[in-house]
C-alpha cells in the first residue's frame, strides 16, 4: 500500500515536473517570436518599403532602400567611425582589464574585492547618467576634466576631440567587465603551471606572457566578440554628449540609423541600414572565430 501511494506521488510529481517545463518552454518560445523574430522579419520586410508611420505611408520600393545605403558617403564614413571606435575601444578595454585583472590576481594591491567592486560599479551604472556627468565634466568652462588638465579645451565642439571624448567615456564605463571576466578566468587557470614555472626561475613577466595570456586565450576572445558586437551598435554616448557633431565627426553607424528611423521617420530606410550593419556584424564575429582558430569559445 505504502509502495502505491509513493508511486503515485512520483507519478504525480513527474508530471507536474513535465507540466511546468514544458509551460516554460512554450512562454520563451512565445517571448522570443512575439519581441525577437516577428518584429526582425517585419524590419526586413519593411526595409523594400517607403516606410512612415507619421503620414501611413508603407509603399513597395524594391531595393531602392538598400541601393541608396550603399550610395550613401555618410553611411560609409560612418561605418568607418564605428570601425576605428571599436576597434580602439576593444584593445583599451582588454589592456586595462588584463593590466588590473593581473594587478588584483598577484595581490598587488590591498583589499582586491573592494576594487573588483569598484571597477565593475561603472559597467551596471545606466549609460544615460553616466553620459550626462560626463557631458558636464567636458564643460569648456566649468567642467572639471579642463580643470583637473589646466586646459580649456572644448571637448564636445571640437573635431579633434569630439571622438576621443566619446572614446574616454566608453573604456571608463566598461573596463570593469574585462577586469570581472579576465580575473575570473585566471582563478580558473592551474596554479601548478605557474609553480612550475617559477621553480624554473621565470620572473613575472614571463610567467604571463608565456602562461597567463596563453591560457587566457578563450577568455580573450569571448571578451572582444562581445565587445565589437556591443560597439558597433554604440549610440547613447554619442547621441547625449554630441548629437553627432561637431557636423559628421562622431556620426556612429547606430546613431545614423536611429536619426533616420525617429527623427526622419524613415523606417524603410532605417531597416536597410540596419540589416547591412547586422550582416557586418555577422561577418567580423566569424572573422573573429576564425581567426582565432577555434569553432567555439
């Protein structure tokens, strides 16, 4: 009796287990039609349409849309903004996360928790504030950077220095994730190796250019595949601290297609740029993989 009433329990129990997993299953697969695939597809469909909600206009245009991106020199220029942004972000990022990761692994420094702490306050801090009290401290007069520097420079106004402002921004915001990640992957490394390899008599910084780094490798990459995807889709600093300006100087792929989509109401073209932007995107994150000789992470 007692055996029947443990089987119906299990019994009971499996298919409640059953019934939850497969109530989950249904509500993400739900989730991701209804906010990811449907609103893409509708993106793609609506990138061969002359596109604006404001005056009802959804007019079949063929590839008019994406012949004009590609003809266009201010997409081009701005693609190549993007490019040289996130590729001088990326290698900021990886040099000063494995510069202080290392710091806080070889115990350097005092209380390493509270400066991981630090570090990565600045990655979950929302990039809308951040921008704005970056935008004062970049005040030509009474910002506290030209202060600190001596210097009245205007920061946001002017070409040479517009790009680098919204370059500074973007590695204080985000180095700590690197730090994070790279801290984290070296817990994970052997420790005999470097034991090993310091009974040998390597000093430092043998021991991490020819163990840490190498073993790092996975690390590395997962961290610059993730970080060319989130640069080049980069807009709210540029669209806080300049608008784009001084003329095209900071123009980014993102902000382009963001101007054209809620400031020109050309949803049409909007999606053409976008989907170019996303094939790039596709194309450089398996450059990466590829590069990097390894067909996962």
């Amino acid at each position: 009796m007692m055996q029947a009433n443990r089987r119906k329990k299990n019994a009971l129990r499996s298919r409640s287990e059953i019934i939850l997993r497969s109530t989950v299953a249904a509500a993400l697969v739900i989730f991701f039609f209804a906010f990811y695939f449907i609103p893409i597809l509708i993106a793609f469909y609506g990138s061969f349409h002359l596109w604006n909600p404001l005056k009802g206009q959804f007019k079949y245009t063929g590839l008019k849309n994406w012949q004009t991106v590609l003809n266009n020199k201010l997409f081009w220029f701005s693609l190549k903004n993007t490019g040289l942004f996130s590729v001088a972000a990326v290698l900021a990022r990886i040099v000063i996360g494995l510069l202080l990761a290392s710091a806080l692994f070889s115990r350097l420094v005092k209380a390493p928790s509270f400066l991981r702490t630090l570090y990565y306050l600045p990655t979950i801090t929302p990039m809308v504030a951040v921008a704005f009290v970056w935008k004062n401290m970049y005040d030509p007069q009474f910002g506290l950077l030209n202060q600190l520097l001596g210097t009245k420079i205007n920061w946001l106004f002017d070409g040479r220095y517009a790009m680098p402002a919204i370059l500074l921004l973007t590695v204080w915001k985000d180095f700590g994730y690197a730090v994070v990640i790279l801290l984290g992957g070296m817990y994970s490394l052997p420790m005999d190796c470097f034991e090993a390899a310091e009974i040998d008599g390597a000093n430092a910084m043998q021991r991490f250019f020819g163990i840490t780094l190498p073993l790092l490798r996975p690390t590395v990459i997962f961290i610059v595949i993730t970080s060319f995807i989130s640069y080049f889709q980069t807009y709210i600093p540029v669209m806080v601290l300049t608008q784009g300006g001084p003329g095209t100087k900071t123009h980014l792929a993102s902000y382009l297609i963001f101007d054209q989509a809620f400031s020109k109401y050309n949803f049409g073209y909007a999606s053409a740029m976008s989907f170019i932007l996303f094939i790039i995107i596709a194309v450089l994150t398996g450059l990466s993989f590829k590069a990097s000789g390894k067909n996962q992470l």
